[in-house]
C-alpha cells in the first residue's frame, strides 16, 4: 500500500471519529446533569421568534407573557355550570 | 527494499491515529466539561405578576415537592371536581420550574410544576378580601375595579386569611338558592370543617339569598356577595386570579 493512501485512509478515519466524538458529547454531557439543569424548555411561553436559542441564560428564569390588558370585565373566564358545594 | 519505508510510514500512520485519538478525547471530555463550566447558576425568582398556570397534559399535571425530578410527586387532575379546566397559581420560577401555589389542604400548600406541563398568563387582575371591614375589592390593573360590602365567616367558622387564587368560576342551576347566580371556587379551605354540603370544606366566593347578611361575621367560612356583585365578578375575573383574605 502507497504510503499516501495509507496516509489519506488514516485521516478519514480519523476524522470520522473527532467528528461523531464532537456530535455525541454535548447530548452526553447535558444527560448527565439532571433534569433541573435543562435549560431549554421545549414550551416556549413567550419571545418565541423564530430565533432559536440564544445562550444559556434564555431560559433560567422565564418571565410571563406581556400582559395585553382587555380592560376589567373584559376577560374570558372558564364558567362551568355545576352545583357549588362550597362552605356557604 | 521497500521495507523501511513502509515501516516508517506505518509507524507514521500509527503516530497520527494516536494522536487524532487522543485529540478526540480531549476534545470529548473538554466539550463536557465547558458545558457543565457554562453552565448558569439557576436561581429562584420571585414572580412580581401573578401569573395563571393552565395545564395542558390531559393526564393531569404532576406537582413536585422541590423543582427536581428526583423529589416526591403528586398528580392533580387536569380539571377540577366540578369540570373546571385545572388552573394553578404560579409564584416564582426556577429554571424551568414554576412554584405554583397548591388548592388542596393545609392552605397555603405549594408545589413545582414543569414549565412545559403548562400553560402561562399574567393575571392583571386581583381580589382582596378584608375580614374586619368586611369588604372585597377587586384590583384590575393597579386600580380598583369594584368595591362591595361582604359577609365573612362566623366566629366559630372563621373565614381562612392567606394568599389563595381562583379556582372555579361556576354557574348554577338554581340562582335563586343560597349560593346566588354564581359561585367563584377558591383555592382555600375551612381550617374548622372538613366537609360541607358533599364538599371538602372548599370556600369560594358567591351570591346569597340572604342579602341582609352582608356586610356580617355569619357564614360558614365562604365570602357572600351581592348578587349583582358575583355576577360581575364572575365574568371578569379569569381563572388563577388571586386572592388575598386577611
């Protein structure tokens, strides 16, 4: 065998396994560090545009939606008719 | 004649494997290592604006004791006993962890709940509830929205004070009974009865058909209001909005 196909066979092999090694790392790294560690939530509750993730910090403290007022008496409330059986 | 150089290639070749080998690892273990050395410190934030947490997962919403998956847990079902869509109060963040305040017994209980377990709304509006004066006010926005005399609970069944949210909004069937037009579901419970007309003791706010006893210490834990006034309250107020009784 030719020394530079010799040469050529290594580096692809090579190359093929820093590649798969960068590939599989972050995905093991972040499995080990429990699930309170996640840091992106796969619900979006607001600021979803498109953009994707920006940085780790996106999703340690999620804030509320903006609050677009419809005014008091306004709202759209869940009114269910049922017998209450409250104290009284 | 060819021998050595295919030996020194060989061993050349050998030389690189290792070597990419060895930079794959590092590179392997670094990558973790930058990951978890990036990784933010996730902290609890208070939620100035309450915020109504609805849960999405039909099977009902799983509540944790400490926001980790390793802690004890609680499933609530995804709607209420009167068929109400499941609402919890959220009141700070962790990570991807909301700390909900809880409508089950003793008052005051709370919980964590998966952020994606849920969906969010900031409630702008708010019910206070003041035991001596014997008055609710219902804050939209800063403001007041409406102000009404109400009757509170007896001595001897004392309305509960603390921090609770709304948990039900119902109409009833008969709006002309003792529970007036409509009856707002708290997530409170009497400290004193543990069950009350095939309930668990569970207070709300509602109409009456003793309008006299408004603005009186009489009932047996519950918030009565005039008529006009949970009728009101009852279309305005969304589910999740809390309520301060003190």
């Amino acid at each position: 065998m030719k020394l530079s196909t010799r040469i050529t066979r290594t580096f692809a092999i090579a190359t093929i396994a820093v590649s798969g090694s960068i590939a599989v790392a972050p995905h093991l790294a972040g499995a080990a560090q429990g699930p309170g560690d996640i840091t992106n939530p796969t619900h979006c509750t607001h600021g979803c545009d498109g953009g994707g993730l920006q940085g780790p910090d996106d999703f340690t403290a999620p804030t509320p939606p903006p609050v677009v007022d419809p005014g008091p008496e306004a709202q759209d409330p869940t009114i269910v008719v049922a017998q209450p059986t409250f104290t009284g | 004649m060819s021998t050595p150089v295919r030996t020194t290639a060989a061993a050349l070749a050998r030389a690189l494997l290792v070597a990419l080998v060895l930079l794959a690892t590092l590179l392997f273990t670094g990558l973790g290592t930058a990951a978890h050395a990036a990784k933010p410190r996730v902290h609890t934030v208070e939620l100035t604006t309450p915020v109504a947490a609805r849960a999405t997962v039909p099977e009902g919403v799983t509540v944790w004791s400490a926001p980790r998956a390793t802690a004890s847990s609680v499933t609530l079902p995804a709607t209420t006993s009167f068929g109400t869509p499941r609402v919890l109060l959220a009141t700070a963040t962790r990570g991807t962890w909301l700390r909900v305040l809880l409508p089950t017994r003793p008052n005051g209980s709370t919980g964590w709940v998966r952020a994606r377990d849920v969906i969010t709304r900031a409630i702008a509006d708010e019910v206070r509830v003041d035991l001596a004066a014997h008055t609710l006010t219902w804050w939209h926005a800063g403001s007041v929205a409406l102000e009404s005399p109400v009757a509170v609970g007896a001595p001897e069944t004392p309305t509960p004070a603390g921090t609770f949210f709304v948990t039900d909004l119902l109409q009833n069937a008969d709006p002309a009974g003792a529970y007036g037009p409509f009856a707002l579901g708290l997530s409170a419970h009497s400290d004193t009865l543990s069950e009350f007309a095939g309930g668990d003791g569970q207070i709300g706010v509602h109409g009456t058909d003793t309008p006299w006893s408004i603005g009186q210490s009489v009932s047996h834990g519950c918030v009565r209001v005039p008529n006009d006034v949970v009728e009101r309250l009852a279309h305005g107020l969304p589910l999740g909005t809390r309520v301060v009784i003190g």
